[in-house]
C-alpha cells in the first residue's frame, strides 16, 4: 500500500509537473502566436523604408528645386541657393550662396549625398564636388523635351518616378492643348526676346527658350545662331523685324524701347506689340514673368500659354 500511495503521489507529482510543463507551453505557445501577430507580421508586411527617406539633397538650381516641389519630395531638401525663391517653402530652406558660386563649405556642412547642379555656369562647383565624392546629378536643357526627359530623371533619383510620369503627362498633353487652340500659318510671327539691355542679348538656337516659342506657335528672330545666347544690336534687330517684342529685364518698359533710334521701322513697335513684365500696349492683364521663360521647370508651360495668347491674337487679324 505505502509503495502504492507513493506510486500515486508520484504519479500526482508528475501529473503537476506535467501540467505545469504543459502550462508553460502553452503560455510559451500564446506568446509565440502574440509576438508573431503583434510584432513580426506588422514589420514583414509593412512597406520597406524607400531609400529616399535617408537621402540628403541639395538643389542649386531655382529650376529643378521647383522640380523637386512638384514630384512631391521636397523634404529630402536640405539646402539650395538664395534664389530659389518658389514655391513659398523654397524660401525657408537652408541657404548655401548665390547661382553663381554656391558655398562648397555650407554645402558640405549639410551631409548631402545628392547636389542637383546645372552646366556650364557651375562648372566649377561640380568639380569641386566630385572632388569631395559628392554625388552630382548635372542639367543642361536645351529643348522643352529635354526639360521632361530631365524632371523623369530626377523623379526616378528620388523615387518619384510615378509621379514625374504624371507631370510629363499633363505638360505634354498641355502642349497638344496649345497647338490646336492656335491655326496652322505658313509665316509663322518672329518673335525677338529681350534678356539685357546693356548690351542688348537675346536667345540663340541652342537655347530651350528657343523650342519654347516654337512651342508656342512663333519663330525666334535669331533661331539661324548656333548659341544660347547673343550679343546683338539695334542695326541687326531693325534688319531682321519681328512682329514681336518681349522684354524679360527689369532694366527697360516697351516705353523705353519704342523709343530707341531707328526702331520704329520694326513691325512690332509699329503695330504696338512690344510686351514687358507688367502690361501690354492696351493696359491688358497679360504681364509676362521672366521665370516661366528663364527656369526650365514645370512652370515652363505659362510661358508657352502666355506667349500662344499674344499670338492668337496676331493671328486673329491676318484672317
């Protein structure tokens, strides 16, 4: 009987042990299922981080920081330059210099592992980056399809890529837009864009303003030169005769210019088609902003509309 109670007992025994082994898998069981439930499934099914979120980009450029603005990924900014000046929120970022000659101490002061720079103006700031191997990602846009070509690019460095298709999709189709609100004529107007006064300079064939009047319906009065930019004078403008006249410095009003000598003979200040940053002849609301024509961003496409419309109208009365 005594072997048999202590059978019993220990059987007893084993049977808590047992239970309480079994206790304790099952508690283990519960915690497995609540970790994996609560902790490990959310992380294996959530979105990995994009590697963007680390990145640290600069913009020296006014252009291409509206590039950024507009893909949606202006938090990567850390620093661009005194005058990228739109929109609002590329104001309050960090400043590091002027177009010109960025600060290549305040630009590595920021850590960044992505400059977005232009040629040949910064030239010597790239150099200097690539120097420091600081990654740079270079613009140099001479066609309007070169400027969508180049906001896919920089949408596909910032994982924006989606978004950048989206943009390129409604400027081109903008542009479709434009072309048919405008007829077809054999002779299309000249149009001479004014970028100083002293001296007088203009476009040349290998500027994208050049493709952004084309866009617009006109030619440019100098599109026969093989350069961005020219250096011209009253004598070649008064041979060449545009019917248009558009005035993109501060430093001179149509007023100014339908008094200079000789050019009266022009077509345009004939006909009082002389545009500059304020008003038209007839004291009209189409004002021109020199940052449509001058940053080749997004904002490209108001200047090619403001253009169309002055357009529009000369063709108008040739019907």
């Amino acid at each position: 009987m005594t072997n048999y109670k202590f059978q019993i007992k220990s059987l007893m025994s084993k049977s808590k042990c047992q239970n309480y082994k079994i206790r304790n898998l099952g508690f283990v069981i519960l915690l497995g299922i609540w970790i994996l439930t609560f902790v490990i499934l959310p992380i294996a099914c959530s979105k990995p981080k994009k590697e963007t979120q680390n990145k640290r980009v600069i913009s020296l450029v006014p252009s291409i920081t509206e590039i950024v603005f507009a893909l949606g990924k202006e938090s990567l900014l850390v620093g661009n330059t005194i005058y990228c000046d739109f929109p609002e929120g590329a104001k309050q970022l960090y400043k590091v210099g002027d177009f010109s000659s960025p600060s290549l101490e305040k630009i590595l002061k920021r850590k960044p592992i992505l400059v977005l720079a232009t040629l040949p103006e910064q030239k010597t700031i790239v150099e200097q980056l690539k120097q420091n191997k600081i990654p740079v990602y270079t613009s140099r846009p001479r066609t309007v399809d070169s400027v969508l070509i180049e906001i896919l690019e920089i949408g596909k460095l910032l994982d924006a890529s989606e978004k950048a298709q989206v943009l390129v999709t409604a400027l081109k189709n903008k542009l479709v837009e434009i072309g048919q609100r405008n007829p077809n004529i054999i002779d299309s107007p000249k149009v001479y864009i004014e970028i100083s006064a002293t001296p007088i300079m203009t476009v040349g064939n290998l500027s994208y303003i050049n493709d952004l009047i084309r866009y617009a319906g006109a030619k440019n009065v100098f599109s026969d030169i093989d350069r961005e930019y020219i250096v011209t004078n009253s004598e070649e403008l008064i041979a060449r005769n545009p019917d248009v006249i558009l005035i993109l410095h501060p430093s001179a009003r149509k007023a100014q210019v339908r008094k200079r000598l000789g050019w009266s003979q022009i077509t345009a200040v004939k006909k009082g088609r002389i545009y500059d940053m304020l008003s038209d002849d007839a004291g009209k609301s189409i004002t021109l902003n020199p940052d449509y024509f001058f940053r080749p961003g997004p904002r490209f496409i108001y200047g090619v509309e403001d253009l169309a419309n002055i357009l529009k109208g000369i063709w108008g009365k040739r019907k």
